[in-house]
C-alpha cells in the first residue's frame, strides 16, 4: 500500500502513516495478515462444460517439448494435454480446440484463457460459435481472458505435473 500511494499515486507518505491508517480503516483485515490467516477464494462454477481453462506449459520449451492442455473447471477432467514443438502458434491450438469440439460433439459455454497470442483463432472460433446463442455468456462474453495465476484450475495441472511427473 506504502508504494503504491508514493509511487503509483505521487503522495509523499510513510509507513507508519500507512500502518497508522490501515488499522483504523481495516482493523479484522490487519489482525487476519497478522496471524497469517486469509480467506481463501471461493471458485464457482455452474456445472461440466460451462467453463474450460486453457493454457500451455513452457518449462520444457528448452528441451523441444512444448505442453498445451484445457481442463474443466467443474469436474477437473483433462479435455486434452498435447506435446509439440510449439504451443505459440495459433494455428497448433486452434487445431486442438477444434478436434475437442469434434470429437465431444459438444460446444463449451465459456473458454478461460490468458492474454497470449497464441488463443486468438481460439477465441474467434469460440466467439464465432457461440455468437447467435441466447443467453448471457454468448458472442463476446464466451472468452475470458485474464492473467495466468488466476486460471486456477490448468495452473493447478501444472502444478502437479512438475511435482509428479516432470524431472529436469
């Protein structure tokens, strides 16, 4: 909070007078950072197939294998993880998002992804496919986009691919 108010918003204060503050603002938020007691995100999901988190996995890029996979936000079920040599080229994953579509016979709600160039035929595809549905998550509302971290469920996979499986 100190450098963000000197930096971000030009002030000139202390942390004292920070700390002075954000207990008088937050006194249950201070004592919760205090004990190292946070509340936890509450992940919400409608049901199977209403949101797919996609992502690729670049920690074996320097070895020629490049990871990309999608998994279902409700039921966690892997929808595809495939090895390549790039998971950067649209077109690879476009083609792999189009294969699922066949295969399943069945189009996602809502798709999870982060800001990299490699999901823009996947968005245009999800947003094409789903542009003259009737609810609320139809045309442009069916691509989120957001940062990595916050893609929970696909960097939850990755997670438990570096521990388990992938040794450098």
């Amino acid at each position: 909070m100190w450098r963000t108010l000197n930096i971000g918003f030009g002030l000139c204060v202390t942390q004292s007078r920070v700390r002075l503050c954000l207990r008088t603002i937050d006194q249950q938020g201070v004592l919760n950072r205090s004990r190292r007691v946070l509340r936890r995100r509450v992940y919400y999901n409608r049901g199977p197939n209403y949101l797919i988190h996609v992502d690729g996995y670049d920690k074996l890029k320097p070895y020629g294998i490049a990871i990309h996979g999608a998994i279902d936000g409700y039921s966690r079920k892997l929808l595809w993880l495939v090895a390549s040599p790039s998971n950067n080229n649209p077109r690879y994953v476009g083609y792999w998002y189009l294969n699922w579509i066949k295969e399943r016979k069945m189009l996602p709600r809502v798709v999870r992804s982060d800001a990299g160039t490699e999901n823009v035929i996947m968005r245009d595809l999800q947003r094409s496919l789903r542009h003259n549905q009737n609810d609320e998550m139809s045309g442009q509302n069916s691509f989120l986009v957001g940062r990595s971290v916050a893609n929970k469920r696909i960097e939850r996979l990755w997670g438990t691919l570096k521990t388990s499986f992938i040794q450098f």
